[in-house]
C-alpha cells in the first residue's frame, strides 16, 4: 500500500486529505499537525464582532478523520525530511516513511525581534490560542493598540470596538491596506473605522515596542508614547520553510514549486500558504497567496498530482475581508494594473475594474455591504481567466451586465 504524509494539519493539509480519499486513493494517509486542536479555519479569528471569543470552526468533524482512514497526528512536529530514504523524523524520534510527501506547512505570524510568543501584552494572531488569548482583553473601556493596518489589524480593530474598546492602529506606510488594495477601497475601510471610532495613525515610525508591568508601550519617532492594555502586532506572515530549507529543497520566499505544486526534490509537493508558485496568468512571475481559498485550490491541484494527473496551476487569486458589515473581495493581481474603471452598485457598494497597459483586465476590487460585490466579483474573475479586454465604458456603466461582456 503506497504511503502518503502530509505535514501540517492546516486548512490546505486537511483538505488535501480528504481530496485524496474523493479521488479514491485507498493507500495510507498520516496528516500531521503541531497544533493541539484538529485542523480548523484561521479568517473567523480576526472576524468575530460577538461577546465571545470565537469556537474553533473546525475544516472537519474529528469523527471524519476514522471514517476517511485518514492517520490524524496532532501536536506532533516534523522536523526532518530525510528525501534519499523518503522519511520524515517526528519530534518524538519516531519515523514515517512516505511514497509521496506533501508540505501543507503554512504562515507564522512575523513580530518584533526579540518579542516572544511568552508576551501577555504583546500578541500576534495566528492560531485559535492566539485568538482565544486576544479576544479575552477585547472588553469595553480597554484599550487595544495595533500595530499595521493590514487585513489582520484591521478585523482585529473592526473587532475590538465592536466590543467596546478603544481602538488605535498604527501603520507605517502613508496609508491602511496599502499592499494589495487600492486606494479608493482603502479610504471608504479608513473612513469606517474612523466614524466607529478607532484612532488610526499613518505613516509611523515605531521606535521601541515595550511590554511593562500592566502596559504594552509602544514609542513614535517624533516622541509619542502610546499606552495600551493590548498590543496587537499585524505585520504580515511568514512561510514556514525551514523543515523544507533543511532538507535541501529550493526556497524562493515560500517553498518554490512548479506550476504542478512540485517542489525541486522528487516525489515532494508543497501547496498553501507556504509556497510561491509560477503563475501563467500574469506572465509565469512568482508568487505566494496567503488566502484561504488558494490553500483549498491547491490543495486539490496537489493531491490530483500526487495520484499521477498532469494539472497546472490555472486558478485566479481571490481574497476577501470582513470589518464591520462590509465585505471587501478582491480577484486577480492589481500591482500591474496601469488604470482602473469604476462602476457604482446598490446601496454605496461599488467596484474597480484594473486594467493593463493592452486594456486586459487583470483584476478587479470591491467593498460594499455583505454580499453586495460577491456575484459582479465572481464574473470579473472569469473574464479575468479569459483574459479578456472589455470596453472601459460598458464596464463602468451599470446598466451593463458583465455576464454580457463575458459572452463577448
Ligand atoms: C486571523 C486570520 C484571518 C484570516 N482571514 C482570511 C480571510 O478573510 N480571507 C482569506 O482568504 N484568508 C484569510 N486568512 C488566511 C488563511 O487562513 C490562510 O491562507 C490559510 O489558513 C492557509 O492554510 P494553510 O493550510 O496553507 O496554512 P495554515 O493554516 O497556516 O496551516 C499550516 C499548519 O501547519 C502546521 N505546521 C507547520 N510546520 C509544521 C511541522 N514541521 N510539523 C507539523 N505541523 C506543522 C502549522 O502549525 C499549521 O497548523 C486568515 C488568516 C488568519 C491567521
């Protein structure tokens, strides 16, 4: 019976498990995780505006796991892959040998040198631990500092007044969400959080960051101290690539893969968060997704792979971002982008179309109440994947139905 090991127990690892079993694999599969709980969804950990701290939301019933035949190891840690004898050394000293090896290792969350995990006061937020230990301190009259105004700080805000705290993020660049969303989004997020009342400071230069006895302290350049019962610290993940690094596979700001999800070393995938990847659609460039619908997608791709099918990776990226009641989707990559065409939708809701030097829409962003951008978004991202070149005027004209330009 072939071997299957899938390291970390993630959104990605899981799901590629499962895949495998809907395909039919009838070998043996271990998914390991280092994580106490089964494999659960990180985006409710930023989001939930409720009175409690959120329940783990897991990506499967523990039940499932026996039923699936799937091995689910948790709080267990590789921590070496051995690609010559095709073995992968467990935290315990035990060993598993695999036929096929898929690294679903994911992010950690970055912090300030010399801030550990240990801080009471000064946190990050990537696991249900992360969030269980924040979302204590979100009571009404204390106050939360954060550090980035990227989608993690900004939820964790929308979160923590919703709670009743008081609010202040503290962002270097000259504006919020300045990787990845443009700027009239940003400005109609900023203008939100701002008449909810959270205190958010652009282009900061954080001096020291400090925890005291009962106080995050947090010092500007220019002199400013900013005191808080909370620090949150937003400033972006990081792959996990060290278990693959050692073992000698190529790393290129993730694990570097190829358009099939593998990696330089035979009979070893990697998928998720942890990977950079080509991707066709913009031309071959790397990159690497944190997005939750990325790590389901290639989890799928993966595991289709390991089982001896020849798919590319052919998906258009797309995120979303919940603050408040508004929803932000973005589908496709808008960095190239050299002009964008805007189109009204109810109720304040409104979408940017992003467009190329040639008028190829590359990308298309949008935010309004709930649902209200979900269905023009999932039509932009398909003739996003035609790499269409739509009319700028029928795309800023609402009258318009986009399902119209796509069967043109
Ligand atoms: C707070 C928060 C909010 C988010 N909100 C959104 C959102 O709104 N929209 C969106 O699209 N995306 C969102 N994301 C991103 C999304 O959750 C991730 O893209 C997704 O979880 C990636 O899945 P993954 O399985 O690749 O990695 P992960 O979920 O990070 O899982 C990797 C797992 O591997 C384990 N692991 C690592 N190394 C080892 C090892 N050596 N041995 C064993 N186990 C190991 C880790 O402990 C971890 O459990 C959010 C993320 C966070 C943290």
């Amino acid at each position: 019976m072939p071997h299957f090991v899938i390291v970390g127990a993630g959104e990605c690892g899981a799901r590629a498990a499962f895949a495998l079993r809907e395909k039919g694999f009838e070998g043996d599969i271990t998914l390991i995780g280092a994580e106490p709980l089964a494999p659960y969804e990180r985006p409710p950990l930023s989001k939930s505006g409720s009175g409690q701290a959120p329940e783990p939301k897991f990506v499967a019933a523990v039940q499932r796991y026996q039923e699936q035949s799937i091995d689910l190891r948790l709080d267990t840690t590789v921590t070496a892959i051995d690609p010559v004898t095709k073995t992968v050394s467990l935290a315990d000293g035990r060993m598993l040998g695999y036929d096929k090896l898929l690294l679903s290792t994911g992010a950690s969350a970055r912090n300030f040198p010399g801030i550990d995990g240990a801080s009471r006061r000064i946190r990050v937020l990537r696991t249900h631990a992360d969030a269980t230990a924040l979302h204590a301190a979100l009571l009404p009259g204390r106050h939360i500092a954060i550090i980035g105004g990227g989608f993690i700080g900004l939820e964790l805000a929308a979160t923590a007044r919703m709670r009743g705290a008081d609010v202040t993020v503290i962002e270097g660049l000259p504006r919020v969400l300045k990787r990845g969303v443009p700027e009239e989004i940003a400005e109609a997020i900023t203008e939100r959080h701002l008449r909810e009342g959270a205190d958010i400071r652009c282009g900061q230069i954080i001096e020291t960051v400090r925890e005291e006895a009962d106080k995050a302290v947090v010092h500007l350049a220019g002199g400013e101290v900013i005191s808080a019962d909370l620090l949150l610290v937003g400033i972006g993940a990081l792959p996990n690539v060290s278990l693959a690094a050692e073992a000698g596979l190529a790393i290129d700001n993730g694990i570097a893969v190829n358009e099939r999800l593998e990696t330089s070393l035979a009979d070893i995938y990697a998928a998720g968060d942890c990977c950079s990847f080509p991707l066709a659609l913009y031309g071959g460039r790397r990159v690497r997704l944190e997005s939750w619908r990325n790590a389901q997608e290639q989890a799928n791709l993966a595991v289709a792979n390991m089982l001896g099918e020849d798919r590319e990776i052919s998906a258009v990226p797309w995120f979303w971002s919940d603050q408040y009641d508004l929803t932000l989707q973005i589908s496709g990559l808008a960095d190239e982008a050299v002009t964008h065409v805007r189109r009204e939708l109810d109720d304040g809701a409104f979408i940017l179309f992003h467009l190329g030097t040639d008028g190829r829409l590359l990308a298309a962003s949008g935010i309004g109440r709930g649902n209200a951008v979900a269905r023009d978004i999932r039509l932009a991202e398909m003739l996003i994947a035609a790499r269409a070149h739509p009319d700028h005027a029928a795309l800023a004209a609402s009258s318009v139905k986009l399902k119209s330009l796509l069967a043109a």
